[in-house]
C-alpha cells in the first residue's frame, strides 16, 4: 500500500504539472484512512481552489486550520478561498490572522486591503495600501490600488497622487491610465482627462477599448467641442453599432445643440434595457420637459432605480434625474425625498469643523496691518475679472452677461488661481499651508505667479481687453487676488440665503462641493462665507461689486449697466441679450441661461418649507 506521504508528494507533482484531478484523487486516498491529516486537507484546498471549486476548498482548509491553527500557509490560502466567495468579511480576518503572526507578510498586507475595499472599507484599504508602497516605493500595483480605494472615496486629488506614483514603476500598464484619465475626468480636468485615456489607448484598451474613446468623446463634449466629440462616437459605433454610451454621447450632442426631438429619438430605445443604461436615462430625464414626457421620464427612472446590477454612483445619478423630474412636475415631496438620498450616498464626510476653522484662519491671518505689509505684483493687469460667492448664487447669469460684451470673453470657472496659489510653497520653499507662503512670500515670486495667471487667461481668447473667472471658490483666495492684480474688477454675487443653499443641496456637484450634501451643514457654512466675505470687504481695497440675484432678475438693464461700467468697459447693448450668446457654459445653470431672465428661481425654497428646518436654524445660528 502506498504510503500517505509518498501519495501527498505524487499530488503535489501532479497539482504542479495541471493534472489536478489525480492530485484531488490522490488527496481523498489519504484522507479516507486518515480524514485529520493536515497535509492532504490542505494541498486537497488548495487544488480544489486552483479547480475553481472554492466553497469545497474552503471546507478542507477550515479542517486543516483547526488541526494546526499556527500554520499561516494554510490561513493564507483560506483567505484567498473565502476572497473568492465573496465572504470579504472572513477573507480579511484570515489575512489579519497571518499579519499577527508575520508582520512583514505583504501578500497578507495586500489581500487584506483588497478585502477592506471590497467590504466598503475604503479608507482602511488605502491607509493599508499606502503603507505597503511607502516600505516598497517600487510596488506600482500598491500605489494603484491605493488610488483606486482614494477614488472610490472620492479623494479624487489623493488618487491622482496614487496614480502618477503607479505610472513610474508601470508605465506600460493601461489601467493606470483608464482609472487616472476617470480621476480627473471627474475632477472636471478634461484636457487632462484625455491625454491620460489617450496613453491607455496606445499601450492598448483591450476589453476597456469602447469605454475610454466613449469617455474621450464627453470630455471633448463637456468642452463644448462637439464635432470632435461627434466624430470619436461615430468611430466607436462603427466597430460597435450598439454600444450604449456612444449613442448616449451623441443624443447629449444633439441635446447642446437644440435638437431635442433628435436627442430623444437616440435615447428612447434604452430607456426599459436591463441592466438600465443610466447616461439614456438621465439624457432623456434632461429632455422630458421640452418634449412634454416628464411623467414617462419618471416612470422609467424609477423603475431602472433598484436594479441591482448598478453601481453606487450610477443609482444616484439616477436619484438626481428623478428629484429634478419631481420638482419640474410639482411633485415637491418626492423631488426632495430623491434629493434627499442622492446626498446621502456619497461615500465622503465633510469636515463642516474643518471648513470653518480654515475659513476663520484667513480672517485672522489677513488682517488690515499684514496685507497692507505684503508686496503686490507689478503686472498692473486690469485683464481679469473675478466672479465669486457661493455656488448657484448667479455667477453664470452674471458672466454671460458680461461675455455677451464685445470687449469680453468668458473663461467660466478657471482653475488657474488655486494651481498659481498650489505652486507657490515649492517655488518660496516653505509648508504648504497660507500662513507659511504669506509669511514668505515676495515680489519675484508675486510677479511669476501673476504671470503664469495671465498666460491661463491667454488659453481663453488672446484678443479680449477683458477674460471673467467665475470659479466661486476664489471668494477664499481674495486677498492673492489683491496682491495680483490690485486693480482688476471683483464682482460677488448673493441670492436669498436659503435659496442659494436649497439650490446647493439640489446639484448634482460631485466631490467639487462636499459641503453641499447636508442643509445643516450648508448653513454653517453658508454663515463662515459671509462671515469671511465681510472680512474681506473691510480690509480690502479697491472694493468688489456686491450683486443681489434677485435685483437683477427685477431690473436687468439697470444691474447690467451698473456692472459693465464697474469693469471699466463702455456699455454694448449685447448684454442684454445674452441669452442669444451661444458659448458653451458647462455649468449647472446652462439651460436657465439660454432664455430671457425668468423668475421662477426666486423664493423657490417656498416650495420645500416643510424639509427646510435644519437649514433655518443653522442660518439663525449663524445671524443670517
């Protein structure tokens, strides 16, 4: 009779050389006169595995483990089995349990983490992540899926970290490209977005072919540049004539363009698909009130909502198309229910504390004696105007008012001062918080990043006596505005307070606005803003223009003389009519200013007074 361990030595043979049903059957020989034997349990587990068979591999490595609890080889190997069942839970207590006994073990490390993200863990997976590549900076598929858990969080600017680390030691792997183009494609960075999807592309799309053209084809959409993103569709559909995301892509194409009856024609053949095609949906959500479907549009989204096989952000796009469906038809509860859910299921927190405290350093921090100490650019540049205040509080009606001069182009919300602003502690040598490059800052360096700003405004029009920068959140960055460009124009937009945060908390603003997602939250932060816009118009010279929404909605010439006048321009007749201007505006308030000046915006929080109380008295707190 053949010994057991002539047998196990056989199996392992066999297993190494692919015969894996005669090292199965070599296996239960053993364990037939000896069922306890660890050895057979576990090579017997980790052939059944290597089979495909993982529930009956788990079975037998549970068997070994009790019979040799200290044997990290086969809590390993069960962790792989349980990883596969998808008892993510199990898995990373088998990887824990290997951890505790070899510290060092980066196969466990890294198992562990995949199993922390899959269990929606995401910021334990990436702290782990991250100490497996800082102890071996080389490990590309750490700092891989270290962005990838980041992203997944939305620590987008994290995963973007993550991601150029993974191309150094990877740059011959495509999905490093495919997931760092998606981090900044949701950032809103599109010609960033693209030259990253561009180099997944020419190592090889494979499988992801169709998806990153598709993606390349919305950035160059969301850019305005729609005969390019027309064409990058049509080559997709060439290959595959019924690959959703092109045709959705091409119905948005013929949506910017007014040609809603066409865009709809596109789309309605996705609308029952199972699993739901959610670009189709949310398009034809966009469409249904211009071609008088908002109910059937509901219905269909509604329906798509609970399919199990959508992803987490793919529901709440969805969440937010029924919510403005709801509110377009009056239905208030629901539309507030949907938007309700929509916030909720962000994977992010926001710091409201966090918020508030950096928004009060600045106040501390820029008082009348240190900017009156501090230097100013020589540029003298009178180029730019800056649009700020909150989100929705009028800043697109404001610059397309402005962008309908003849003397003015629109730049829309530039990134360029946040990058001047981030380039400037490497370039001085300091820490990277404001109190550091205000304490070290000096004329080369004010002159250089003045520069750099005015080169960005270059990119927009080369002509124009005159560029806007709507991006609201420079409302923090005034006081390097001053030092910039003392002279240029500033121009601060208000709407009712609840309005603007009702409106806040209804947009679909991605990881941009995190604040957004909660009405308390909202009127805290709402009550720092204006606490700090305040500030900023006691200690700063010369002063902005302060522009109330609803008194422009009122009278439009009066508001929009005033304002031209401000930035130094002769008046152009044009700007009043500036919904004829036919520049693209990526912006949430795109639709709202392609028609005259409406009403129906102003005390719009009526409709909603019974949702509105942790909003009110957050604003009461806050003495607003």
């Amino acid at each position: 009779m053949t010994s057991p361990e002539v047998l196990i030595s056989r199996a392992v043979e066999q297993f190494q050389g692919g015969e894996l049903d005669a090292a199965i059957s070599d296996c239960e020989t053993v364990l037939k006169t000896n069922p306890d034997h660890v050895d057979a349990l576990h090579l017997l587990g980790v052939v059944l595995f290597k089979s495909g068979n993982a529930n009956d591999a788990a079975d037998n490595l549970r068997k070994a483990l009790k019979l040799d609890a200290a044997n990290i080889e086969i809590e390993r190997n069960l962790g792989f089995a349980l990883r596969d069942l998808k008892d993510f839970e199990g898995a990373a207590n088998a990887f824990e349990s290997v951890l505790g006994q070899a510290p060092t073990d980066v196969v466990a490390a890294f198992q562990l983490a995949i199993a922390r993200g899959e269990m929606g863990q995401l910021d334990e997976a990436a702290s782990l992540f991250a100490q497996i590549a800082d102890s071996n900076p080389s490990n590309g598929m750490a700092w891989f899926n270290y962005a990838n858990a980041r992203s997944q969080a939305g620590h987008m600017n994290d995963a973007l970290k993550g991601y150029s680390k993974a191309a150094n030691t990877m740059p011959k792997e495509m999905k490093v490209f495919r997931g760092w183009g998606m981090a900044l494609h949701s950032l809103e960075r599109f010609g960033d977005a693209i030259e990253k999807y561009q180099r997944a592309l020419e190592i090889g799309g494979g499988a992801f072919e169709n998806e990153i053209t598709s993606n390349i084809g919305h950035c160059l959409r969301f850019q305005g540049q729609f005969a390019e993103a027309e064409s990058i569709y049509d080559k997709v559909l060439t290959s595959s004539p019924e690959y959703v995301e092109a045709i959705s892509g091409i119905a948005a194409v013929r949506r910017e363009s007014g040609d809603n009856e066409e865009a709809a024609a596109l789309v309605r053949p996705l609308l029952e698909k199972r699993p739901p095609v959610v670009n189709a949906l949310s398009i034809f959500g966009q469409l249904a009130k211009g071609i008088g479907e908002v109910e059937f549009a509901i219905a269909n989204i509604e329906a798509a909502i609970p399919a199990p096989s959508l992803r987490h952000n793919q529901r709440q796009l969805l969440h937010y198309s029924a919510a403005n469906l709801h509110d377009q038809a009056g239905n208030y509860d629901d539309a507030f229910a949907h938007f309700e859910k929509a916030n909720g299921m962000y994977v992010t927190k926001f710091d409201i504390g966090a918020a508030l405290d950096r928004f009060q350093n600045l106040i501390d921090l820029f008082d009348p004696a240190r900017m009156d100490s501090l230097s100013r650019a020589d540029a003298g540049s009178q180029r730019p105007i800056f649009i700020v205040g909150m989100p929705r509080s009028g800043t697109t009606l404001i610059e397309q008012i402005l962008a309908s001069h003849r003397d003015v182009a629109g730049g829309g919300e530039l990134y360029a001062l946040p990058d001047v602003l981030g380039a400037m502690p490497t370039k001085l040598g300091c820490d990277t918080d404001i109190a550091s490059v205000a304490a070290n800052l000096d004329q080369e360096t004010l002159n250089d990043a003045a520069h750099r700003y005015l080169s960005a405004l270059d990119q927009i029009d080369t002509e124009a006596a005159r560029v806007t920068d709507k991006l609201p959140h420079n409302f923090e960055h005034l006081w390097l505005i001053r030092l910039l460009f003392p002279d240029a124009a500033v121009l601060h937009c208000r709407r009712d307070p609840l309005d603007t945060c009702l409106s806040c908390f209804f947009q679909n603003f991605g990881e941009r606005h995190p604040y957004s997602r909660d009405l308390a939250g909202l009127g805290r932060h709402y009550g720092a803003y204006l606490g700090l816009m305040r500030h900023w118009e006691a200690v700063l010279s010369p002063p902005m223009l302060e522009i109330p929404y609803e008194e422009v909605v009122a009278d439009a010439e009066t508001w929009a003389r005033r304002i031209v006048d401000f930035c130094g321009l002769d008046w152009d007749p044009n700007c009043l009519k500036f919904y004829e201007n036919r520049r693209f505006i990526q912006t949430a308030s795109h639709d709202q200013v392609r028609e005259p000046i409406y009403t129906r915006s102003v005390a719009r929080h009526t409709r909603y007074q019974a949702h509105l109380e942790p909003l009110k008295k957050a604003l009461e707190e806050a003495e607003i």
